[in-house]
C-alpha cells in the first residue's frame, strides 16, 4: 500500500503543549494598550491536533484559557471558556473578574482594549500551526507539501481519487469479529493479535435524528465531508470517507444500534473490526457510544484519537452539540 493511500485519512499530531507556549508568548507579547497590558496566563486547558485528511492539513483545537491584566493600580483577569478552531472574532466570550481594590471603570478600558488584541491572537493560531509544524507533518507521513508522496520515501506515484475508491472497495468482507477474541483471522488466514476501543459522546439531538445522520448515504457528508455509501440495512455495504473506511452492516435496531464489519486503511489486508454504534436518548440530549472490537494490537491509541477527530468532533461541528 502506498502512503499516499495510508495518508488519506487518520493522521494526527497532538500540539496542547506546543499550543500553551505559542499562547504565552504571543498574548503576553502584544505590549501596553492605554496603560494596560496582560501579564500572564494564569491557566490553560484543552486538546490541540494538526490532522491529515485526503493528504490535506487541518487544524482542530478546543481550548480554555484565564490571562491576567494589570494597569492604571488596577488588575483582573479574562476567562475564555471556548477557543476553537471553527469560531470567528465575534465568538469569542470573555468572562471578567476584577481584583479587590481595583476600578470597574479600568476594567471596561481592559476588555475594550485589550480583547480585540486577544482575538487577532486567536484568529492566526490555526495559520500559525500549519506554518510551524505543516512541512515537518508531511515530511513524517511521506508526502511533500503538495499532499503528493515526498522523494525518497518509497512511494509511488499516487492513482487519481475515482481509481483510489475503486481499489479500496474492492478490498474483501471479512465476518463479524467476536467480541470476546483477542485474536482474529484476516481473509488470507493470517492471525491478528487484537485490541478493542470505545469512546463516547453526547449530541443535542434526538436518537432518530442522530441515527439518520450515521446511517442515511445522504446526510453523512455533511458532517464527513466526503462522499458516502451506507443503508441501515442487514447485508448492506458500507463505504465512508471516499472509501478509506469500508464494511458491511450485520445488524439494525432503529433508533438505538447499528452494528458494522468496520476497516481503516491502515490495518493488515483483509482485516476487519466490528464496530457497535449504541444511542441512548435522554431528556435533553442523546449519548453516542463507539464501541470497536478487532483493534490489531498497537494502534489502540491512533484508533481512539480518529474515532473521536473524524466521528465524534465533526458530528459536533455540523451544530449537534459543543465539542468538549
């Protein structure tokens, strides 16, 4: 397999550390605004990812952050509850604090001064990250900027995407993975030792709309952004992000469960998982539960953080709830 076709989808680098040192240095770089200036960032939480997806860069972050200001004898702070790579300028909320002693009058020249200069900050973090960490990503994976595969990394010349598709859904359906097995048999015989993954989530929405959205061909691309081959049918086959992740559904209990032989392009050939979509509906939201069994052993970490990147977080994006 080339790596042009290992690298269409479920690449990732964590940042969160990187993320808090650009932050510190660029917030507390943006020096005095009518005598007032921030200090320091007092705390900073939250997850930050340069992904790869159909060989493309793209940023995901979801940060929270408290940064002190002081001027004019007066000080306080500034909570950010949400920075996040799908916001604009006027998104952002800024939660304040004033310190004992201190004017609220100094406060509001703070939050008009000094917001704004925060929010340009936070607009060119997600450039930022690309210029800082894109080349070397693709260096990593084997691809030059271009997203095609890099010189001297063993690759071939990547086939157009309608000959990439075809020769991905030709790959053979293996039989449902028994949940209990740590070992399973690829198409070839081979023995897989294997691993399972679960992660959950909670949408703002109704378990049958929320069902639509996994299983209606039609509406998947809103929220994989790629197209889609799915029916909730027994027997049906199942083909999702231009066909990187292929399989076939063996059972249906609308709304509730949906059951798939599920494969990432990265596994050994001929071998599948079997991935168990659970929705459970409360009294204002709906959980989503992810359980994949038939993991090859060692890429239980990189199947998790993708399952929650290209499921979870972009189920979220289209407005089904807040990433978390």
């Amino acid at each position: 397999m080339s790596n042009f076709i290992t690298n269409y989808h479920w690449r990732t680098k964590d940042l969160s550390r990187w993320a808090k040192d650009w932050f510190d240095e660029k917030l507390l770089s943006i020096g005095e605004l009518d005598g007032l200036k921030l200090e320091s960032v007092s705390s900073f939480e939250g997850d930050c990812e340069l992904g790869m997806r159909k060989a493309k860069l793209i940023t995901i972050y979801d940060l929270r952050m408290t940064v002190r200001w002081t001027g004019h004898g007066s000080s306080g702070s500034f909570t950010i509850p949400e920075i996040s790579h799908d916001m604009d300028d006027s998104d952002y909320v800024f939660d304040a604090t004033l310190d004992s002693g201190s004017k609220s009058e100094i406060e509001s020249r703070a939050k008009k001064n000094l917001c704004p200069a925060m929010c340009q900050v936070f607009q060119s973090f997600p450039k930022a990250i690309v210029e800082a960490h894109g080349p070397g990503f693709y260096k990593e994976n084997g691809l030059s900027p271009s997203g095609t595969p890099g010189g001297g990394s063993g690759a071939t010349t990547p086939q157009p995407a309608g000959a990439t598709t075809l020769q991905t859904k030709s790959a053979p359906t293996a039989a449902p993975v028994p949940i209990d097995d740590p070992t399973t048999k690829t198409s070839k015989g081979n023995v897989v030792n294997t691993s399972s993954v679960r992660i959950d989530g909670q949408f703002m929405c109704s378990a049958s709309d929320l069902f639509d959205f996994l299983t209606d061909e039609s509406k998947i691309p809103m929220w994989s952004r790629n197209p889609a081959k799915m029916k909730p049918e027994v027997g049906a086959e199942m083909s999702l992000f231009g066909g990187n992740v292929i399989g076939k559904v063996i059972n249906v209990d609308r709304p509730k469960e949906v059951v798939t032989t599920w494969r990432a392009p990265t596994w050994p050939a001929g071998h599948f998982g079997q991935l168990k979509t659970t929705l459970v509906e409360g009294s204002d939201s709906t959980k989503l539960e992810l359980h994949l069994t038939g993991v090859p052993v060692g890429t239980e970490e990189e199947t998790e953080r993708n399952l929650d990147i290209f499921y979870l977080r972009s189920l979220k994006q289209i407005g089904l709830g807040t990433i978390l």
